[in-house]
C-alpha cells in the first residue's frame, strides 16, 4: 500500500500491519507522521490535557552481574564505586519526595547477587509501614527474572511475594528492543530474552497489576526490529490490557562498552509517532525529556505524546551515560502550558490528582537531579549484614563488617 493509502487507513481508525508500519515509518514524511500521530492523541484525549507525575527516579544499588553492553551505571561485584542504598537513606529520600508533592518511588537497581528477595521484601514492608499511601513502582521484567533465579522460585511466585510485601506495578524497563538478535549483541539476552520479558509482564497483568512498556532504540536494531517490538507490545496489550503507557527513549553512548553515537531528535520524533500509530490499544505516551532535553520533550506533544512523565527529582542512569537534563515541577508545566495544554499532576494509573502543586503552595526549584549518592559515598548499611551475601566479594564485605561490629567500631 502507498503511504498515502496507509495515512489514510490510519485516519480513519485502521490498524496498521507490520509491513504498512514500516513503509510509514521509512517513507512518511516527518510532518505526515506527526500530524498522524497528533491525530491519534487528540482523538484519545480529546479534552486537551498534558499529564505528568511527581515521583524519585531511585536505583537501589548500581551492583550487576548482568553487563549489559548499552550501560554505563553497573559497576561489577566487587567494584570500590559499588553501592547499596540503606533503608534510612531510602526513607529520606521518600520524605524529600512527598516535600514537593511526590506519590511514589520509581525503584529499580542493578541485579546485585547479594540481596536476596527477602531484603526487597523488608525494605517494601518497611516503606508501607511508614508512608501507607505512597506508591512503589518497582523492579523491572530482568530484576523480577534475576530474583527468580536467584530465590530458585516462579516469576508467579515473585510477583505476589513482592506484591505481598507492597509492590504497587512494574516498570517497564530492560525491555530494550524485544528482539533476540539484538539482545544477544548489546548482551542483554542473558538477563532476559524477549519471551521472558513479555512472559513476567503477561504474570504482572494477571497479578492485576498495572505495569508501563519502554523501548530503547538506536544500538544495533533495525528498522524492522524496531517495528517487531511495537507489535510485540500490542499483541500483549490486546491480551491483557496491562499497559498504561509507553515511553521510548534514544541509546545513551557515552562511557559504555558499546559507545556509538546518540540518534537525533528527528529520529526520536518518528520513532515518537510511529509507535503512537501502531501501539493504538496503548492509551498514553510519554514524552522523554530526560533524554531529549526540555524542547524536543516539548515537541513530542506534537508528535503523539500525551504525558510529560516524571519531574522525576533523582537520576543516575542515562546520566551516567551522559545525558543531564533536568526539569522540575514549574519547568514541566511551562513546556505544558506554552505547548498549548492544560497540565494536571496525575498518579501511575493515570488518575488525575489535581492541578500543579507549585501553584498551591511554595516549593523550593530544583535545578540541577539529585544523584544515588553524594560525593562517590560506598558505605554499607548497617542492616545489609542481617542478608547473606552469595558472591565472594560480597561475602568477605560483611566478613569485615562484621568483625568491625563486634569492635564496636
Ligand atoms: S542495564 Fe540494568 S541489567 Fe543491564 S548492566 Fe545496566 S543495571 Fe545491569
């Protein structure tokens, strides 16, 4: 078919093949796939609001023994730049994030063979003891595979310990490009394979909870596989209707094994579109400003995106990569307001909760994200020495921990 006949059929409601999304997304002018797509977001969200969420972007631990080749944030076993956060240090940060109107923790971490599930399970116990009403949006698909493996149990029977203990939904991270090939040469093939990343987000949904897709593009995919992943995503999301959104977002080269260079913001508002035009059962997107910068994040609202995503506070990964943008609560609302938009704060499940907190009460402007840890800090937590460490290097850690505590040092 024409792109023609295709932008034709996508007007008028129609669902595009695999074939036809490809001919679009190779051969559709930038405009066209724009205004396509701008169609699309006007007709699911017809009353003209932008939303975005306050909440922590927080990685519990930077330790991985996955080594996936696009990362730039592990740090291996062993590493003297490892760290793992304590849970009082956790706990301040929740306290600085429900200072400036923040609901939930987007928690994720490195796949650190030496915490064990019952350490998640104490920390979400701990965090829903204090703060019932705040939110844990944690462990993407790899983490939920790594703490099978290791816990020797089910991805079934993970997810509703973990629920169990307070997990509220799953992001949708470490999906990369759900494609095989391209797992194996960014390495990441290991830590989970397509099946297995559909597979734990297909338990989530049946658990009943609601759970986000990404895709990082701009490795070593093709255009083909890039399209595969899309549509990967919406048979799942035609299946169980667990989604809430997508969000997308361009490989990050600096300081990875991989290296490379960074696809442009052109690209990244076609790849924007076309996912709006394919992923038609997904009722939101999100705009990528944390790797895009404020304008492009600005631009998506015109190229299908219904949500600005998180003023998010904190960042370590794709900073560590390289990219360091920042906006806060009153910088997102202007990129809203000046795009044309009315912007109204919402929670993950996309429930409006209300109008710009900044505009009912003082909060203090944030103008740079806060990192993991201040200044390279690498200590323990006092309470890591109840969990056994697997690993040899994690072992002899607590060894001398403990030893330090029996000095009363
Ligand atoms: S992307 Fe995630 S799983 Fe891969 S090395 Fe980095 S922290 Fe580990």
């Amino acid at each position: 078919m024409s792109v023609e006949g295709i932008a034709a059929k996508v007007r008028s409601g129609g669902r595009v093949d695999g074939v036809e999304a490809l001919e679009l997304y190779r051969q559709g002018s930038t405009p066209l796939l724009g205004r396509l797509a701008d169609e699309i977001r006007a007709r699911k969200h017809p009353e003209g609001v932008v939303t975005y969420i306050i909440d922590r972007n927080v990685n519990y631990t930077n330790v991985c023994v996955a080594k996936c080749t696009f990362c730039a944030f592990y740090r291996p076993v062993g590493s003297p730049e490892a760290y793992v956060l304590g849970f009082d240090e956790l706990f301040r940060k929740i306290d600085e994030t429900i200072a400036v109107g923040g609901v939930q923790l987007l928690l994720q971490g490195g796949h650190n063979p030496d915490l064990p599930l019952t350490w998640y399970e104490d920390l979400f116990r701990a965090i829903k003891q204090r703060y019932p009403a705040f939110k844990l949006h944690a462990l993407s698909p790899p983490e939920v595979i790594h703490l099978s493996r290791l816990s020797q149990l089910p991805v079934g029977a993970i997810i509703d310990r973990l629920t169990a203990a307070g997990l509220d939904s799953i992001p949708g991270g470490g999906a990369e490009i759900l494609v095989d090939r391209v797992r194996r040469l960014l390495h990441c093939d290991g830590k989970a394979t397509a099946d297995e990343w559909i597979d734990v987000m297909r338990h989530a949904h049946g658990a009943g909870l609601r759970t986000t897709a990404t895709m990082m593009y701009g490795t070593v995919e093709t255009d083909e596989e890039r399209v595969e992943h899309l549509l990967r995503l919406r048979a799942l999301q035609d299946e169980t209707g667990g989604f809430t959104a997508f969000i997308t977002w361009s490989y990050q080269p600096e300081h990875t094994e991989l290296s490379g260079s960074e696809a442009t913001g052109v690209d990244y508002l076609r790849t924007l579109a076309i996912a709006r035009i394919v992923l038609d059962n997904f009722d939101n997107l999100q705009a990528s400003w944390v790797t895009q910068g404020g304008k492009v994040g600005q631009l998506s609202l015109a190229y299908g995106a219904n949500d600005m995503g998180s003023v998010m506070i904190e960042e370590n990964v794709v900073r560590a990569a390289g990219a360091s943008y920042c906006m806060d609560e009153a910088e997102i609302v202007r990129n809203i307001e000046d795009a044309g938009f009315t912007a109204k704060r919402r929670n993950m499940h996309y429930e409006i909760l209300g109008e710009p907190i900044f505009r009912e009460r003082e909060i203090p402007r944030m103008l740079e994200l806060a990192v993991a840890r201040e200044g390279g800090d690498t200590s323990l937590p006092a309470e890591l020495s109840v969990y056994p460490a697997r690993s040899r290097a994690g072992k002899r850690l607590q060894r001398a921990r403990n030893a330090e505590l029996q000095e009363g040092k």
